[in-house]
C-alpha cells in the first residue's frame, strides 16, 4: 500500500520561506512523476508543481521563479522548495504520485 505523507508546513510573514517535503512508502518513486497540488478556501485545487522520472520540472505560472520542485530517489522523497512567499500561496498542500494522494500541510502567508 502506498503512502504518502507531507511536512514542513506552517505559518510564515510574505517574503519569508518554506520547504515541504513528501515521503513516500510503499513503492519507490524512481519511476513516477511526482506532483504537488495546493487548494486555498473556496477554491478548486491546482497544480503547483510536477517532477518527471527524468528530472524535467514543470510549474503553475504564478509560482515560476519562487518555488522549486526536487526529487531524491533514494530517500524516496519530492521536495518543494517555496521562497518570496505571497498572502495568495496560503492553502493546504498535498504530494501526488503513485496513484496516492498524502493527507496534505497547511501553509499559511500572513502579516
């Protein structure tokens, strides 16, 4: 049974930054591509950030520039690396992957 579970989340000011990070049990993630979603209040969830069993990376166009995705095949985890981060990035993250979702990680930008 795979399992995916995210950390790092929390509450920080705008500009600051945060890593998550997703790790995955189970099955290793060497051959999948691995994603991060986020979902704010009211809103639908999106896809923040993807990771191919190749290294290729794509991202949400709001987050170009400020986040970064990263694999590690051998602990078995997906990184995302969030920095300048805005009021409008407050939403619960969650890992992808593997056909299994993780339970998701608050994070919330505030003044």
């Amino acid at each position: 049974q795979v399992q995916l579970v995210e950390s790092g989340g929390g509450l920080v000011q705008p500009g600051e930054s945060l890593r998550l990070s997703c790790a995955a049990s189970g099955r290793r993630i060497s051959i999948y591509a691995m994603h991060w979603y986020r979902q704010a209040p009211g809103k639908q969830r999106e896809l923040v950030a993807s990771i191919g069993n190749d290294g290729s990376t794509a991202y949400l166009d709001s987050v170009k520039g400020r986040f970064t995705i990263s694999r590690d095949n051998v602990k078995n985890t997906v990184d995302l690396q969030m920095n300048v981060l805005k009021p409008e990035d407050t939403a619960v993250y969650y890992c992808q992957g593997i056909r299994a979702w993780g339970q998701g990680t608050q994070v919330t930008v505030s003044s």
